[in-house]
C-alpha cells in the first residue's frame, strides 16, 4: 500500500482529471455551473497533489537526517 503522500498525489491527480472531463462536459451542454465545478474539482486536485508532494519531500529530509545522524553516531563509535 502505497504511503499518505503517494496516495494524496494519486487522488489529486484523479481529481484533477475528473474535474478536467466535468469541465468539457459543462462546456458540451453549455452549463456554466457545472464548468465552474470542474475547474473547483481541478484546484482542490492540484492541492491534494502538491500536498502529496510536500509530505513525500518532508519524508525523505528526515529519512536524510536519520541517516546523518547515524553516520555521526559511527564515526564517534570508532573514535
């Protein structure tokens, strides 16, 4: 199962697509309301995205961190 952050970016990119084809659909049968869903739909996809990024960002810094920390730890171990 993939983490929080691969997910929110699979569910943002999802979300963006939907709102993409809700859109299209509102602009085919002339519906503003319904375009100006789609383009909402689109925005909050983007953001679950980028916050899907940021959290796999955050993560990989600390796994960074953790792994300087170690490598400190070793080189005061064979001092």
């Amino acid at each position: 199962m993939p983490d929080k952050g691969a997910r929110d970016k699979m569910t943002g990119k999802a979300k963006e697509r939907a709102g993409q084809a809700k859109e299209k659909a509102g602009e085919a049968i002339d519906d503003e309301r319904m375009k100006a869903e789609g383009r909402t739909d689109q925005v909050k996809g983007k953001a679950k995205r980028a916050m899907g990024e940021a959290e796999e960002t955050v993560r990989g810094a600390k796994e960074n961190i953790r792994g300087a920390k170690d490598s400190l730890r070793s080189k005061d171990d064979r001092s």
